[in-house]
C-alpha cells in the first residue's frame, strides 16, 4: 500500500520559515521524481518545486530563492523548506510522487497558513 505522509505545516508570520516533510511508504522512493503543489482556496493546483530521482530540481518563479526542495532516499523522504514566508504562500500544500508512468500518487495535505 503506497502512502505519502505530509507534516510540518502550520501557521507562521510573515517573513518566518516552515519546513514540510513527505514520508514515503510503499514505493521504490528512489526511482521517482518527487514534488510539492500547492493549493489556496478557490484556486486550482499548482506546482511548487520537484526534484527529480537523480537530484535535479525545478521551481515556480513565485519561490526561487526562498524554497528549497531536498531528498533523503536513505529515509524514503522529500523536504521543503520554506524560507521568508509571505501570506500569499497560504495554502494546502501536497507532495507527489510520479514513476513517470501510471504510479503517480498524492499526499493527503498539510495546511499553511501565513498570517500575522
């Protein structure tokens, strides 16, 4: 049974940081590329960052330079560190796991919410 757990979400003020970690179960975390979405209300979902099985990662324009995508393939994890929060990154925020076939799985979501 394949799982993927988010936590680390939370409230946080503007400015602060929040870590996000994906713990993994059921796959060969390995070999799949990993990635954060993330959804605000009444918005569609959109990708945040994803790092690929050989460590190559990608961003959205709207978190260069203050996300950091990172893997432990030791520890079947993915990360995300978010840095110089602003409220606009409030949202759900998801980790994906994709085979690049037909495996493609989702987390249930972990809530951010920036706000003073």
């Amino acid at each position: 049974q394949v799982q993927l757990v988010e936590s680390g979400g939370g409230l946080v003020q503007p400015g602060g940081s929040l870590r996000l970690s994906c713990a993994t179960s059921g796959i060969a975390f390995r070999l799949y590329s990993m990635a954060w979405y993330r959804q605000a209300p009444g918005k569609q979902r959109d990708l945040v960052a994803d790092i690929t099985s050989g460590g190559s990662t990608k961003y959205a324009d709207s978190v260069k330079g203050r996300f950091t995508v990172s893997r432990d393939n030791a520890k079947n994890m993915v990360s995300l560190q978010m840095n110089s929060l602003k409220p606009e990154d409030t949202a759900v925020y998801y980790c994906h796991a994709d085979r690049g076939d037909w495996r493609k799985y989702w987390g249930q979501g972990t809530q951010v919410t920036v706000s003073s």
